[in-house]
C-alpha cells in the first residue's frame, strides 16, 4: 500500500509541481518550508530519549489549526507531565504563528512531504510514541508508517465537511488502512462525527469534543497595551479603528470602498488591513494608496496617523484585534469558508463576518446564535459600521455578547486531553492483561 501511494504522488508530480516551482518563483512561497518538509535542516543524529515519557508529535498544517493546538499542548502537558512535545506545520505562515504561540512545544518543525523515505528519515529522528493530527489532515504514508513503528494515532479538534466527506469517500479504498491506524477521532460536532463514523467504519472509536479554539490561551489587549500600539502607529486612542483580518484577493477591494464611504461620515476613523498571506502584503498597499489613502506600515510606521495601517508582520493580529472598535474578519465575503472569530471576539468588540463561513460552521453558528457576531453580506457593510459606530451601547453590548460566546464553550481541549489519556489506559491494561 506504501509504494502505491508513492506511485500516485509520483503519477501526479508533472501537474503539481509546475503550480508549486511558480510559486517558489514568482511569489516566494515554500522557499523555507520546502526545504523544511524534505527533512533538509534535520540533525541526521536521532534525538536523544526523554526520561522514558511520551514523545507526543502534534501537528497543525496551518495557521488556524495552530491556534487549536496552542489550547490543546498545555493540556496535554498537565496530563503527561514527563511528555516532550513537537510540534509540525506545514505552511510557512503556520510556522511562523507556531514559533510565537506554541511556547510550551520543546520541537518545533516542518511536517514531511509524504513520501515514504521523508517520512522514515523524520520518524527515525523523532521517534514520536504519540501522534495526534489537528482537524483533518490526513496523510497516508505518514500513518501507515507510524501505526507500523508501534505510534498512537489520534486526530483532535477533528471537522469533515460535507465536501471533504464526498471527496474522502470516493477515495475509501486509500485512506481506508491510513484510518484504520487512528485510535480515536475527537470531532467538533456531531455532524462531524457522523461523517467521520462512516468514514472510519466505526462509532466506538468517535467523539463529539467541541472546538478547542474556545480555549485559545489569549487574553484582552489591556488599555495600556492599547495605548502604546497606537502611539507606534500616531493613531489617537480615541479615534475609531476597523481592524480587518486575514482577508483575500477582492475582500481588499470591498473593504476600502466601504471605509472610503464611512470615512467621509467619520473623518478620524483608521482601517487596519491584515492580509492572509505576507506576499500579498504589496498589493493590498497598492490598493489602499490607489484609493487616494494615506497607508503607513505596521513594520515601518511612518508617523503621519493614516487612514489605513497595513500589518505587514506575522503573528500579530490576535492581539491587533485588541485596538479595534470592532472587527472584520476575512476569507468570509469570497468563498474561501471563513476564519477564526473568536481571535476577535474576547477582545469585547462586535466582530463582523461575510456569508462564506463554510469553514467555520460550529464558531458561526454559535456567534449568529448568541448575537455576539454579525454575519452580513458586502453590501451591509457600510450601513451596519455606520450603526455600530454611532450606537456605542449596542457596540459594547455585542462585545459583551461575543466575550460570553466564548467563555460559555471552553472545556474541549481538556476533554481532548482526557479522553486520549483514558484510552491509553485502557490500552495499556488490556495489553498488560493479555500478556
């Protein structure tokens, strides 16, 4: 089965890596994390034992899955207190998150390119006893060869949307060994649950979790911390702030024209522009300036309080979120399915979000239910800043509502924690039993 998947990652190199060498060109993309995921910058000498505790391998392909495996390590930390941590990503922005905000991770690296001999090479160095995957990044040879060297397979935080279940479904016959090798799969809902329990084969090995981004380790910029940001970027603390986050090709251009309406209401009103990707961070300077704005970057401030600040730096807007009257979050008005809310939503201000939340279905639903998010389309834009701005009572009423959306569902990295602790017991005495 290994050499088969081999085979089809070779059958399908001619049409991928064209798309990839383009990029590395062009757009600068994966020229670290390449060389990170062919196990270039890994020390050929296997890493030394740890005091005969688990060596638990956690791995968050990108930036999202970061934020829930930075709930999830001190948890994991606390139940197997001898345990050493690595952790993987395999985006070079997730890395970046991953280095900031995964501090109680001993490793930090690239995930391997899943090819069997990659994968040998990475093992053989880490020799990780357990292996859990955030969400579903399912990659077959990593599995395959894992389950074989005698590691235990969980997936946490686990999601599978109705397209990804169709697509994992035409495709049983290749996951179906890699599947077998999981021990258990801790799902955000129960229609995650569902899809995974029929993908998988079996219930027994299934839990409904929740999300652990509810239990993100992050707190509420402080007024101080406030303060000294907008003193960086010559922004009045009493002026009103947009902070726009993680947006996509076309979402720039909606949310300028929107702020170019607003501003002629609000003339000391400021737009913070995150971008989701740095090498877009030019282009949406373009954009901005083309507009007839004043743009300043967050990496260079150049101290004439502009319109709009571009965050050009990584790892920095959980806590950028902080300085806004209220937020927008990205990947929402284009169909990309949405980003996380919750980065947004316990600094206390009302968070808005376009109908592409395809990504994010459990958070959604809770913010739209709670009241604590907006969800509207590009065209209300305006007229729902435009209310939010006026009305401060409902301004901080709605941050209220957001801040309790998130406390009400904490709980679900500690139950991740708990359950794979449990089942290794259980393991761990029926094998004793059997010998």
């Amino acid at each position: 089965m290994i050499q088969f998947v081999n085979i089809l990652y070779l059958l399908a190199s001619p049409f991928v890596l064209p798309s990839v060498a383009y990029k590395i060109m062009m757009k600068k993309k994966y020229r670290n994390s390449l060389k990170g995921m062919l196990g270039k910058r890994l020390d050929l000498t296997p890493s030394p034992r740890h005091n005969g505790g688990e060596r638990i391998w956690v791995h968050a392909v990108s930036v999202g899955e970061v934020v829930a495996a930075a709930a999830l390590i001190p948890e994991l930390k606390r139940t197997f207190p001898d345990a050493r941590v690595i952790a993987s990503t395999i985006t070079e922005t997730g890395q970046q998150k991953a280095q900031k905000s995964l501090t109680m991770a001993d490793t930090i690296t690239y995930y391997p390119l899943d090819a069997s001999w990659i994968v040998r090479k990475f093992l053989d160095h880490f020799r990780p006893t357990l292996f859990i995957m955030m969400e579903t990044e399912i990659w077959p040879n990593f599995l395959m060869l894992a389950r074989d060297r005698g590691v235990r397979i969980f997936l946490a935080n686990g999601k599978l949307s109705p397209r990804s279940f169709r697509l994992y479904k035409r495709f049983k016959f290749l996951f179906k060994r890699p599947l077998d090798g999981v021990q258990a799969f801790l799902m955000q809902t129960s229609a995650d649950a569902e899809r995974m329990a029929t993908l998988c084969g079996s219930r027994d090995r299934v839990f409904v979790t929740g999300n652990c981004k509810f239990d993100s380790p992050s707190a509420p910029l402080s007024p101080e911390a406030r303060q000294t940001i907008l003193h960086q970027w010559t922004i009045a603390p009493t002026d009103a702030i947009i902070v726009a986050g993680s947006t996509h090709p076309g979402e720039e251009e909606i949310i300028l024209s929107a702020f170019c309406t607003l501003k002629s209401r609000f003339p000391s009103l400021h737009l913070v522009l995150a971008p989701r990707h740095p090498e877009r961070f030019d282009e949406a300077y373009r954009l901005a300036t083309a507009k007839g704005l004043s743009v300043s970057r967050a990496s260079k401030p150049s101290g004439t309080n502009p319109d709009v600040l571009l965050l050009d730096v990584m790892g920095e807007l959980a806590n950028v979120y902080g300085v806004g009257s209220l937020a927008i979050v990205g990947g929402s008005f284009v169909p990309i399915g949405g980003h996380n809310l919750l980065e947004a939503a316990i600094h206390r201000i009302p968070v808005l979000y376009g109908p592409h939340m395809h990504n994010q279905p459990e958070i959604t639903e809770i913010m739209n239910q709670t009241g604590g998010g907006l969800q509207i389309t590009a065209n209300a834009l305006v007229p729902t800043i435009t209310d939010l701005l006026e009305n401060e009572p409902r301004r901080h009423e709605i941050g209220q509502q957001a801040v309790q959306a998130v406390e009400r569902n904490k709980g679900s990295a500690r139950r991740s924690a708990e359950i794979i602790k449990n089942i290794l017991d259980h393991t761990s005495t029926m094998t004793g039993a059997a010998c």
